[in-house]
C-alpha cells in the first residue's frame, strides 16, 4: 500500500543559501582554472597571485569560491580567508576578519587597522604561511574603498622584508570595477580574470535536477516542476539561486496543501513571493544611507505610478528624506557611489534617458522588489537603526 508522505522534502535545508552542494555541475572547469592560477604559489614559484572572478548573479560563484576555499586549507602552509564584502562592508571589518582567521584577535587590540594589517603580513612571513583572501561581491571596495586595494594588492610596501604572502581572489558582478581603479592600483594587480557566463537553459536544468534530488524524494516533484522554474528564470539570465528558492518556495506550497507533490503550479504560485536578486532579510546588509536612498525609490515609484525616476527627481528626494530621519545627506559624488553599489547588488537599475527627455538623464528603476512593500520594510529598519 502506498501511503502519502507527510512532506514533499526529504531535506529540505538542502535548497538552503548557506548549504555547499558537494557537486558543481557545469562549474568544474571554472574551479579548475581558479586552482590552476594558484599553481605556481603552491609549488613556490612566486609568493602571491590575484585573480578575478566576473560573473552576474546566480551563475555559481560563492559556491566555486566555496569549493575552492576547501580545497586550500588542505595544502600545507596555506590559510584560505573567505570573506562575504556584502556583510563586511568596511575595511575594518575586513581587517578583523582576516585577523580572527589566524586568531590573532588578542594581538590587534589597541593596534591601528594599518598596524594590524602589518602584523598580519608579518606574521605570514615569519611563520612560512600563504593567505588567500577571498573577497566574495566586493564590487563595492572598487567605488569606496580603492585605497584599501591598492593596500592590499601591495602587501610588500606594508610587509617586514619586504615580502608578499597574500594572495588576492575577487568576486565581482562586472569587469568594469578595474577600470575604476587608478593606473597605480591597476598596474599592482595581476589582472587574472575567470568569467563565468550565464547558465544556459539546458545548464539549468542539470543544477535544479541535481539539486532536487538531494532535497526532495523522487516521486513527490514532477519534471513540469522543474521546467517550470528554469522557465521563469530564463527572464532573469537563469539565475540559479531565484530557480533553486523558486523551487523551495513551491515544495512548501505543496506541503500546505497537503498535496504531496510538487507541481508546475506551485512554482508559478511560489513566483509571487521571491525575488530575484536579494532577499528581503539581506536589506539588513545595507548601510544607513544605502537603505534611506531606495526607501526614496521605492517612496517615489510607490506613489506616483512611474517605471522610472530621473536621478535628479530621486536625489531631491533622498534630500527631503534625509531632514525627515534628521539625518545628514551625503554629497552627489557619494550618492553615485551609493547607486553603483545598489545596482552591483541587483536592487536597483540605472539606464541612460531615451525618448521624451530633455537632454541626458540617468533614469533608475527597481526590477527586485514591488515598490510598496520594499518602502515599507526600509521603513522600519530605518527607523530602528536611528533609533539605536
Ligand atoms: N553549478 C551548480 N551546481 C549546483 N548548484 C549551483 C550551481 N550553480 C549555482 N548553484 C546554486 O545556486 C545558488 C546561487 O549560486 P551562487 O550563490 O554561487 O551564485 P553567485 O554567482 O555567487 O551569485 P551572486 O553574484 O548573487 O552572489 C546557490 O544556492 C548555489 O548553490
Ligand atoms: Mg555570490
């Protein structure tokens, strides 16, 4: 006799962001070739490498970055430091976290960033050890914090003897970020560069059949299902991750209706509450004066019923926002900055006028999020965080 099951899932923390799936279907040879730079520090040929990894989002890269990570600490003399730039947004937090990775938290208190970042590399040398730093999304230390790379991508000017054990490994959205760099900086960096391209359909498929049958049983997720998903994504460049929570969203559909199988429709349905770049607990991540600029967004498209606003329109109202939280605004340079990292993360999307404007305009729009809830949300993380 066959009996329902009582959930579509046989585990569902499988389909979770923060599990590393053990498999990397169509992404072997992009490890291959990170491993493949690293060759000749490995067997000591040079001291340090720095490598870029371009791709948009969803395309596998954390989790080859992941695998690599794990591939490092097993070499003797090799320390691999993985840093999320999305939740460690300053250089300080980047320093502590480079630090807490060779424990030495003890020895930096008291210490300038400058002076920690010196003993570390001291350390590194004294101890015969190589660092690799992974530096996932950092697309935003290429707008705000250049001096910081130009640091770290000259390690010897900083280091005791002049010698550089630390390796560089960039995660980025566009390959643009270098030439925001100044010729200095750029001329320091070794520009390896690995893209990953867009999934195709067929890719696709692959990753969320292999991904499904670590999460569901067989029977209990229809191949329609899948489809279904890898069919929506098509509009957002196959992005794995909005196919895989779309996907997660559905089997939990499924369950409610006590249906005990996962169908095209449920995926349809799921499609309704994700999103395709960020999650709404990732907003959390933002800086102040990030989440007041697209709350502005958000508050001007939300009540006036337009596609776009024009840069001007949306400073204007950062402005009147800003002496709403009695909160200081930040200069015009600054609040491009802020666009730029909006736009790298997927929240945000900038074009340049067409038709039916005077002149040249930037025109920015907002394809993560429906206006009315996202205004909503900023609102009260705003809120709380001025109030602390
Ligand atoms: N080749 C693959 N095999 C299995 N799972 C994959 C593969 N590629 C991506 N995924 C899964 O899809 C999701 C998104 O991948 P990942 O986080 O690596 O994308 P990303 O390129 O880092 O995106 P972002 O730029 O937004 O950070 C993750 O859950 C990941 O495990
Ligand atoms: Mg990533």
């Amino acid at each position: 006799m066959i009996t329902m099951r009582s959930s579509v899932f046989r585990d569902a923390s499988k389909l979770s962001l923060s599990y590393i799936p053990g498999r990397i279907p169509h992404r072997e040879l992009k490890l291959q070739q990170l491993i493949d730079y690293f060759k000749s520090v490995v067997d000591n040929k040079v001291n340090y490498e720095h490598v870029f990894i371009v791709g948009n989002t969803g395309t596998g890269k954390t989790l080859v970055v992941k695998h690599f990570e794990n591939i490092i600490r097993g070499y003797e003399g090799f320390i691999p430091i993985y840093v999320n730039s999305r939740f460690e947004r300053s250089p300080g937090n980047i320093i502590r976290k480079i630090i807490s990775s060779l424990s030495m938290e003890r020895v930096a208190r008291g210490y300038s960033l400058e002076e920690v970042f010196t003993s570390f590399l001291s350390y590194l040398v004294d101890h015969d050890l190589k660092a690799v730093l992974i530096l996932d999304d950092s697309d935003h230390l290429f707008d705000k914090h250049k001096e910081f790379i130009y640091k770290l991508s000259r390690a010897e000017e900083a280091s005791p003897k002049f010698i550089n054990n630390l390796s560089l490994v960039f995660v980025v959205h566009g390959e643009d970020v270098i030439n925001k760099l100044d010729p200095w900086t750029a001329a320091g960096l070794h520009k390896n560069i690995i893209r990953f391209e867009d999934y195709t359909y067929k890719e696709l498929i692959d990753i969320l059949n292999y991904r499904c049958s670590e999460a569901f049983y067989e029977e209990t997720i229809t191949r329609e299902a899948i489809i279904t998903a890898a069919d929506i994504a098509t509009a957002y460049n196959y992005n794995a991750r909005y196919a895989i929570e779309l996907l997660y969203k559905a089997g939990l559909i499924a369950d409610k209706r006590r249906e005990g199988l996962v169908k095209a429709e449920h995926v349809r349905l799921a499609r309704r509450e994700t999103f395709p770049a960020f999650s709404f607990d990732e907003l959390k991540t933002l800086e102040l004066h990030e989440k007041i600029l697209l709350y502005s967004l958000a508050d001007v498209l939300a009540s006036e019923d337009k596609a776009f606003v024009t840069m001007g329109e949306l400073e204007r109202r950062y402005r009147d926002n800003c002496l709403f939280f009695h909160e200081k605004p930040v200069g015009h340079t600054w609040l491009w900055k802020m666009v730029n990292v909006l736009a790298t993360f997927g929240l945000i999307t900038k074009r340049l006028s067409g038709e039916g404007f005077r002149g040249k305009t930037t025109l920015i729009g907002l394809p993560s999020f429906p206006a009315e809830p996202l205004a909503k949300k900023l609102y009260e993380l705003i809120r709380n965080e001025i109030r602390r």
